[in-house]
C-alpha cells in the first residue's frame, strides 16, 4: 500500500485548498473548475466570451410570399465558432421592389410578383458583416384575364392572332393557365393557340372572339371587338 506524500512547504491555509498529493484535480463543465481537497471543494466559475465577428446569418434562408404578405426574419451575429455575439445592433434591408422591412426584420412584401433580397448588417468595431436570405414573391389568386388585341380589323378570310394573359389583382401574370378560346361562327373561327381566321361576312362584330382561362372555382373571361 502506497501511503500519500505529505506536502510540508506550502502554508496551512493553501494546503486546505489544494489537499495533498494524492488528492485529485477534477474537472467539471466547460465553464467550471473544482479544485477538490481532502476537507474542502472550491468552485471557480469561468466565462468564455464570442470571439470577434466573423458572419451574419438570417433566418429562415428563403421565403415564399404573396403580395402584401407579412413576415419576420431573424438574425444572428456569430464569431468564427458560431458563438452568438449579442448586443450588436443590426441593420435591415430589402432589395428595391420587395417591399418594406423594419428594424425589428418584419417584412410587409410587395405587390409586385418576382424573386428579391433581404439582408442584415451587424458591425462590431471596423468590422462590418451581412447575411442575406432571399424571397420569392408570387402572383395572388385570379383577378381578370388581358386579351390582346383587344380590338383588330381583319380582312375577310385573313389571320390574327390573340393572345390571353391571366393576371391577380396586381396585374401580376400567373404562369400555368390554359386559356380557352372560342370565337362566333359568323364572324370566323379561332384555335385553342388563339389564331383567328375570319370569315367571309364582313361587318363589326363585338365580342366575335372570347376567351375564359379558369383557376380552381374562379372562371374570368375576356372579349375582343
């Protein structure tokens, strides 16, 4: 049996802290030291502070909205470690036509459909850093249908062609709806493409050709003269 070495130069008062030599040092959290005797333990609390920072990160990433539509972004400044810096202040932007954005990152998007860019800026002495997450703003529901032209003059037996863009209540195109044409028997004939052949009574005809273009219940038509 190996008997412990006793320590005989240090103080009294330090040897009650630090025990013998064969009392152990221990190890506790990443932010705690125990320094264990043999009748005392002694906690030392310390705290890693960030490092300095490196990047800026918002959240979520990417975001689908419809014109007018709310929503609030997140971001974070980070160290090298991705440590959260807290306190730097942050700075928010939209890119031009996206819409509004406060300084609390609230998003009001913008009535006009298409893909735009939100960005955070923190600075933590002369260093400047900026995260950006990016948003797609799609058309709303079904509002009206454009027919264009919306008038023409053909010559008996002659072509024209039309053409039918179904659009939201922004006058945003909505992509992926068939239109449906149709045109008087009288007047001529027109093909599912809208190609207008005219027959051979010459004359007006208001509303000779017609289209409709349909989205779930909604139906909207529109008309040429």
């Amino acid at each position: 049996k190996t008997s412990p070495i006793p320590i005989t130069t240090r103080p009294a008062r330090l040897d009650r802290l630090i025990g013998s030599a064969a009392s152990p040092i221990t190890h506790g959290s990443a932010n705690t030291i125990d320094v264990s005797g043999r009748r005392s333990v002694e906690t030392i609390a310390i705290t890693v502070a960030p490092g300095p920072l490196h990047k800026v990160t918002i959240a979520p990433t990417e975001k689908t909205l419809t014109p007018g539509e709310p929503h609030t972004f997140t971001a974070t400044a980070l160290d090298q470690f991705d440590n959260e810096i807290k306190g730097l202040a942050l700075g928010w932007s939209v890119s031009p036509g996206g819409g509004n954005i406060n300084p609390d990152g609230s998003l009001t998007a913008s009535t006009k459909a298409g893909a735009y860019e939100v960005r955070a800026e923190a600075a933590e002495g002369p260093t400047q850093q900026a995260g950006t997450a990016a948003i797609v703003i799609t058309p709303g529901p079904l509002d009206r249908v454009k027919l264009e032209p919306g008038s023409a003059t053909v010559e008996v037996t002659k072509e024209q062609k039309f053409a039918a863009t179904a659009l939201d209540r922004f006058d945003n195109p909505i992509p992926g709806l068939i239109p449906f044409f149709r045109s008087d028997s009288q007047v001529g004939r027109v093909d599912s493409d809208g190609k207008f052949t005219a027959g051979t009574n010459a004359g007006v005809h208001a509303g000779g050709v017609a289209v409709a273009i349909i989205q779930g219940a909604v139906t909207k038509t529109a008309s040429a003269k």
